[in-house]
C-alpha cells in the first residue's frame, strides 16, 4: 500500500499565469515564482 503523507498539500495556482507552485515541506509561497503575483489571499 502506498500512503500520502499528512503534511502534502496540494501545489497552489497562480491567478495570474496559472501555474502550479508546490507547497513543500507545509510552506506556501507567498510571491509566485514565475510571474512575481502576490499569493498571500490564495488557497491551496
């Protein structure tokens, strides 16, 4: 059996240039990495 750990969640999308930005280690990004958009008000 294969289990997902607790602490996965799932990756963030941006809302400006759609991209997925991983959450790793329980840590959100707070700029995307890509584009520079401001992610605090996002969910994961």
């Amino acid at each position: 059996m294969c289990f997902r750990p607790t602490s996965a969640a799932k990756p963030i999308e941006c809302p400006n240039c759609k991209k997925k930005i991983p959450v790793v280690g329980g840590v959100k990004q707070k700029k995307c990495p890509h584009c520079g958009t401001e992610l605090t008000n996002e969910k994961a």
